[in-house]
C-alpha cells in the first residue's frame, strides 16, 4: 500500500500539482504533539478527519441544541448537523480555491466537539459560572488534545487543532483552510437558523432586512451560493480567504437581525433562564460534592482545578443528559412520573 504508487503517494503527488501555493499540503504538516508511525494510504489531515467523526465527542453532537432548545419537530438543526452543513459550505470554498479540502474538513468537523449543551446559552451560562470564563471553541481544543479516549486526546496535527481552536471570527487561525471553516461557520448558522426560525414561526420571510436579501437571494441555496461565490471572487490566486464588500456587509447585517429578533427574543430568554437554574444547580452540587463526580472527572481533580474539572463534565453532556442528570439529583422519586 505504501511505496511510489500508493494510494497517500497518490494524494500527495495531487497536491503538490493541483492545490494553491497558498494551501496546507500534507505533506508540510507541523505534526503531532506525540509522534506516531504515518499511516501507509492516509494523509494525516486524512487520519484527523476519521479520528474526530469516530470519536465519542463527535456522536454527542447530535443530542445538543443548536438554536431551538428540545424542537419537536424533526428537521430543526442540532449541533451535529450544523457541523455538517459547516463542513460542505467550507469544502465548497476549499475547492474553488484550490485549498486542501481534507484539512478544512478535519477542521470542520471537529471545530464544535467542546461546545455545551443548550446551544450558545449553555456556553453563556458556564462563562458565567467559571472565574476564568469559558469558549466552546478553546474547549473543543481540549478535547481533542485530552478529554478524548480518557485522557489521552486525538493527537492531531497543529494545524487541525490550530483551525479547532480559532474558527470564531474574532479569532485568527494560521492557515487558509482555517479561515475558510470560520467564513463557513457564520455562512451555515445564519442560513440555517433563518430557516428554523421561519418554520418556527418566530419571525416571518417579510421581516428580513430587504436590503440583504436583494444582494444575497430569497432562500438559503441563493444565499449560500451568493456568499461562497464572493468569497471565490475576492480570495482566488490570493492568500487570504474573505467575502466581498458589498456579500460581507449584507451579511452582516442579516446576522446582526438573528441576535436581535431570534436569538434574543423572550422565547430565548426564557430558555436561558430554564438553563441556567439547571446548569447552575449542577455546577453548584459537584463542586460541594466531588466525589460523587464520575470516576474520570474525580482523577481528573489530580491535575486541574474543580472549575476546569466541572467545565469538562459539564460541557460534554448532551441535552439529554442534562436534563436526567439533573432530574437524577434534585427531583424525589415519588415526584418522577
């Protein structure tokens, strides 16, 4: 499998004649915090992207909130499907700039794994609750470096994890394909929480800042298109990855709507407020009561502090486990129905 005509030496070599002088090839990766032996047919962003879809973290995403906290119908987003639609969104950008298609979707893939339960409310809540604060996408890292396989990590390559850890828009990641993950990150949540909030019935098409959606489009495959095909317009045979003037201010104003009419709305509000009782009372108990942590998370205590350690369990747990978890606690079992 190895040798001049294996399948990796295959991808290597269409790298090196295909990708942009500004991509990450694989074959210049930094490495990994602990070396290992290479695998014979995978690249090592390849290797990455397996290890972080088979991973625990991974599979949890689909039971955490993405916007709409518990949705009772089925085609509401979840955390996990929103990384899907963030890691297509940011292959498409990869491709037209000729970038390595294989980072970018390790990256996207991974760039939510520590994010809380509860959506954005949850990471609000354990900043709150943590002296030191707290960012889903600082504890995605951790994951992938430690949480993961008990304590061992992922071991990733600098560059995947580097993407992981930066993908906010305030943040600055090192390489293009980086970039790209945090442009598609912004581009998928504003779509697609457009979508749920119209088919919840929070707010209406006609609300929608007209201006936006004459330079962007009417749906979200027009607007998805719109943004990718402007950032293709402002970035290609450049080193940089960003959208044009007039896509970028329309899209910002299209976001700067959500945070004011969907994700600040009373609805919301109240949400946060049920979260909050609930992830407070967690946080509170385990601190009082450490040993009645689970068995990692006590060894854990060896090495870090009770806040790091209560953010790591806290901000694993699905929706679901919240709930139970919390129910298992505080509700008398003559109360359970």
């Amino acid at each position: 499998m190895g040798g001049k005509d294996g399948v990796k030496e295959k991808t290597l070599k269409i790298e090196k004649m295909f990708l942009s002088p500004y991509a990450c090839r694989s074959d210049r990766t930094e490495g990994r915090l602990k070396e290992e032996p290479p695998c014979p047919m995978r690249t090592d962003f390849q290797r990455d992207r397996d290890r972080i879809i088979h991973c625990k973290a991974f599979r949890r995403l689909k039971n955490k909130t993405q916007v709409f906290f518990s949705p009772e119908g089925d085609h509401y987003r979840t955390r996990l499907t929103h990384t899907l639609n963030v890691s297509q969104v940011a292959r498409a950008i990869s491709r037209a700039l000729s970038l390595n298609e294989d980072l970018t979707e390790a990256i996207a893939l991974g760039h939510d794994l520590g994010h809380t339960p509860f959506g954005h409310s949850g990471e609000r809540i354990l900043a709150k609750l943590n002296p030191r604060g707290f960012e889903h996408n600082v504890q995605s890292g951790r994951v992938v470096d430690y949480l993961e396989n008990d304590g061992r990590g992922l071991n990733l390559t600098r560059e995947v994890v580097d993407g992981i850890i930066n993908h906010k828009m305030s943040c600055s990641p090192k390489t293009l394909e980086g970039k790209a993950v945090s442009l598609a990150d912004r581009i998928a949540y504003i779509n697609h929480d457009i979508d749920d909030a119209v088919e919840g019935g929070f707010i209406k098409f006609s609300d929608l800042p007209a201006a936006a959606i004459k330079v962007l489009g009417t749906t979200s495959r027009e607007r998805i298109n719109s943004m990718v095909f402007s950032i293709y317009r402002a970035s290609d045979g450049q080193n940089k990855v960003e959208m044009c003037p007039e896509e970028a201010e329309a899209t910002a104003i299209l976001r700067a709507f959500l945070f004011e009419n969907v994700y600040g709305a009373k609805t919301f509000r109240d949400e946060e407020e049920r979260a909050d009782r609930m992830i407070s009372a967690l946080y509170e108990y385990y601190r009082q009561k450490p040993d009645n942590l689970p068995d990692f998370y006590r060894e854990e205590l060896n090495d870090n502090d009770i806040d790091t350690v209560l953010c790591d369990y806290i901000s694993g747990m699905s929706d679901m486990y919240a709930v139970k978890t919390f129910t298992d606690i505080f509700v008398p079992n003559n109360w359970k129905l």
